[in-house]
C-alpha cells in the first residue's frame, strides 16, 4: 500500500535545538518566513527571556507553540535529588504556562545506581506529585519512551509498550505519550503500540528525524529525514491511522549540522519533510 506523502507546511512544528546557533527570536523569524507554523521551544531557549513575552512574539509570528521541552529526569537513589527534580517539574510547568502552550515532553529519567524498577516506580511517583499543577496550569505531559543506549540515565521507560503501561497506570487525562521515530523505530511491537496508545486518547506528539548508520555520536549525530533507515513514512501512516492531526515535529540533534548554515538546514528540512515525510 503505498502511503500519501504530506503536501503543505500546516502541520510541520520545528523544535528550537534543531537550529540550536539560532537565538529564538533568529528561529522565529526564519521559521516564519519559511512558511513553517509550529514551534517546540526547549527551555534553555527561554535564557534571560520575558517568557510570556516570547510566547506572544511567537504567535504573532504565526507559530503555534506546541510543547515545552523538556521536564522529567524524576528517578534518583538520593531522595533531595528526586524533590529537587519535582520543583523544576513544577517550574516547568510554569514556564510552560507562561508560554502558552500546553503540552510539556517528559524525559523521564533513570538512575544506573538502582534498578530500573525502582526508577519507574520514581517515574511513577514523580509525575504523580506534579499532576495537580499541571492539571490547574492546563498543561499536559507526554512521556517519551528513549531508545534503550539511553536506558542507563535519561530514561528507564524504554518502549511504547512501558510507556502506554505507565501513562495508563497514572490514569489521568493530563498525561500521555510523546512518539519519537528516533527511540522507537527498531521495535517489532510499535505499530500495535501506536494503535493502543491512540486508542486510549494519549499519543500527545509526534516527533521525526532520522537513524544515520553508522551513528557517530549517542545524543549528537541525528540525521535528517531521508538520511537514514526510519521508515518515518510508515510510521507517520500508523500515527494518522489513530485520528491524531496535530503536529509534525522535527527534532535533530547534530553536531553536523549545527557547524552549517542555519539557512541552508531550513531549506534542507522542508524539501525532506516533503520527500520523506
Ligand atoms: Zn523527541
């Protein structure tokens, strides 16, 4: 079956580290002039910033402000570290309020310290103690699921499947999952876990790059969509195929590309989002 490729810009949300040389205020400017109308903002980003200001610039830009990146890191063996990361959860969402956008993305954390049932359990605990705010701010979380060579620090919820478990288990309308085809798309049971994740009303956000082989940094060497071997198409069909219309985020991480011409990179992403999304 052959898959529709996406024909306009409407749905197509640039996170602010993707052009990480850019200021915010350069990111908006371009990304505007591109034709591009979503923008996740990641938190440094806001640095010496009037956060509610930013937001409105934003808008009058024409760009929907779709997530705040990123809060969670909830898991530690030293219960001052577990509270400290409760608080900037909380500031989190605070500042995602102030920005005006209502959706904040969860990565959640681990600590090799301690097993990693421990560490969901912190997982589990944490974001429990910051629902009320979040619920009061009208901000959601989206907990997103982290390829397993992070599983040792930045996320002991490694799959779909852990992540649907966790987001049901907290059984709030103020929490979901955040779908990433960089951390998932290796695994044989993520169509039926974008299914399911639909289904119960929690896939929050999409997020796409793609999977350079070889990889030549952990964190730092995402490709451009079209680069690698993630069938982000396929997985795009299966996240329309739940209803979800919102919008396409671009997350790349790449020393590479952040030594180019930011202008250039722009361009580069449109015509792959075109070709490959
Ligand atoms: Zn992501």
């Amino acid at each position: 079956m052959s898959i529709a490729p996406i024909t306009d810009l409407s749905r197509l949300c640039i996170h602010t580290i993707t052009t990480k040389p850019w200021s915010i205020e350069e990111a908006v400017r371009n990304f505007s002039a591109g034709g591009v109308k979503g923008i996740t903002v990641w938190r440094d980003a806001l640095s010496g910033r009037d956060i509610k200001k930013t937001g409105d610039m934003l808008r009058q830009n024409g760009l929907s402000v779709v997530s705040l990146c990123r809060g969670g890191f909830f898991p530690s063996k030293d219960p001052l570290k577990r509270q400290t990361a409760i608080d900037d959860n909380r500031r989190a969402i605070d500042e995602a309020f102030e920005l005006g956008t209502r959706l904040i993305v969860l990565v959640c954390g681990a600590d090799p310290a301690q097993s990693h049932e421990d560490s969901r359990k912190q997982i589990y605990d944490g974001i429990s103690a910051v629902l009320p705010e979040a619920e009061s701010a009208g901000v959601r979380v989206a907990i997103e699921p982290l390829h397993p060579m992070y599983a040792d620090t930045r996320s002991a919820i490694n799959t779909i499947a852990q992540a649907n478990e966790m987001a049901e288990k907290l059984n709030s309308n103020w929490v979901g999952v955040a779908v990433d085809v960089y951390h998932l798309w290796w695994d044989p049971l993520l169509e039926e876990g974008i299914e399911r994740c639909g289904r119960n009303n929690k896939l929050l956000a999409f997020h796409i790059c793609d999977w350079k082989s070889p990889t030549v940094d952990l964190l730092n060497d995402r490709g451009l969509m079209g680069e690698g071997c993630i069938p982000i198409r396929k997985i795009r069909s299966w996240v329309d195929a739940t209803g979800f219309n919102g919008f396409i985020e671009v997350e790349i991480f790449s020393n590479e590309y952040w030594k180019q011409d930011q202008s250039q990179f722009l361009k580069k992403i449109i015509t792959a989002y075109y070709n490959h999304v």
